[in-house]
C-alpha cells in the first residue's frame, strides 16, 4: 500500500508540476568565434563574439561580444576575468521581456577552468559567476531602459574531448546556469544548455565545431500564472583561434 500511495503522490505531483507551465518551441543557431592572443607564457587575452540567431540564421537571438583576460596558473588550471556587453532581441511567441522591445545587458564575470587528461580524452569543468546590469522597459515608447535591474548568475559546465586522430574530435558539454539576487524573478533556474559537437583541427592554431546545440531557458516572469520555458535546438558552429 505504501509503494502504491507513493506512485500515486508522484503521479499527481508530475500532473500537477506540467499543469503549472508553458512550453514554446524555437529553432536556433548559434555561431561563434573565439580569438586567444598569447601575452606571455602565464597571460593571454580572450577575444569571443557570438552570433546567436532565430529560425536557424533568419532573425536575430543575440548579440554577445566579450573581452577578457586569462591567467595560466599551471598545465590544468586557468583564470579568466572579463566584460560582455549584450543585446537580446525579441523573438518567438512569447519575449524574454514583458515589453517586447531589445534591451541591453553588461556583463562582469570571473571563472575557473579545471581540465585534466581521462585516458585518451580531456575532461574540462568550468565554474563561472557572473553580475549582470540588465537594461529594462516599462514603456514601449522608451528610446533607453527606463530602469536597470541587477542580478546574479552562477554557471557550471563540464565538458569532454575525445580525439579520434591529430585532426579529428568529437566533444559534448552541458551546462547549467543559476541566478541569484533580489530581482532574479522566476528564474532561479535559468537555463541549461547541452551540445554534441565533432571538430577539426586545421593546424595547431585554428580548429572548428559543429554540431546539435539544446538551450532550455525559463522565463524570468510569469505567463497567465504560469511558468513559461524555451525548449530552443539547432545548430552551434564555433571556430578558435589561438595566435
């Protein structure tokens, strides 16, 4: 009777958990270029501008350009500090913003780096804490955010590189992103994003990635009472270039 009643309670919780939200569905891809000028042995710079578009490449996602510096601390262990400056648009059914206009974001992170040879393959965990400023609208005649509103945000992401050859690899992440702060809103969990990618390695500075890419994201407000989430697949294409 107790295994029956607890099959019966996680029934009705599942029933009622699914009542409680609204799914929409886009198609995405995602197109990224990574730039690392070497400084010294210890110090580089980091370079990124990523190219994030709706309905594959037909309107635009995002717009993300950041800048920021890395400290070699040894062979399995890197620091970055950085500045991303953002613009998300609005697209799909329903916008990330109660107003649907495209607001800006500027972005201070610091994160860490772990990676470490599995046999063959490399296993990488990333841990990133980002403070966001994001531009907000309460009219949608407003030229300039009306208000800007902080929050947090927490990110980790591991992620594994198995080499089939000196050119050929194939590599898979997920990664998990959790805000935090007073005006967080609704999304405490963020979103997560997972991506199963093969790559070339061109020559010992250039390599390239493509694959299948899954964002799942939680709007941060409510849609008649309800939860709504972006269930978000396509394509990523990052290429790297380390001078």
């Amino acid at each position: 009777m107790r295994k029956l009643a607890l099959i019966l309670l996680l029934l009705v919780s599942t029933n009622l958990w699914a009542q409680n939200r609204l799914s929409e569905y886009n198609q995405i891809g995602w197109y990224a270029l990574f730039i690392t000028p070497k400084i010294s042995n210890k110090v580089s710079a980091h370079i990124e501008y990523q190219w994030r578009r709706e309905a594959w490449i037909k309107n635009w996602q995002q717009s993300l350009p950041r800048v920021g510096i890395n400290y070699k601390v040894n062979n399995n262990i890197t620091l970055q500090a950085g500045y991303a400056w953002i613009f998300t648009y609005p697209y799909g059914n329903t916008t990330l913003a109660a107003i649907p206009k495209t607001f800006p974001e500027h972005r201070l992170y610091q994160q860490i780096t772990v990676s470490r040879p599995v046999g063959k393959t490399n296993l990488s965990h990333r841990l990133r804490l980002e403070e966001r400023w994001l531009g907000k609208y309460t009219n949608i005649n407003s030229t300039k955010p009306d208000e800007w509103v902080y929050v947090n945000r927490i990110r980790y992401m591991p992620r594994l590189d198995i080499p089939f050859n000196k050119k050929l690899y194939a590599a898979a992440y997920d990664e998990i992103l959790i805000g935090f702060g007073k005006k967080v809103g609704e999304n405490i969990f963020d979103q997560n994003r997972m991506a199963f990618m093969l790559g070339y390695k061109w020559d010992k500075h250039i390599r390239t990635e493509a694959g299948y890419l899954n964002q799942t994201l939680q709007l941060g407000r409510e849609i008649n009472n309800k939860n709504l989430f972006q269930h978000n697949n396509g394509l990523v294409i990052n290429t790297y270039l380390t001078l």
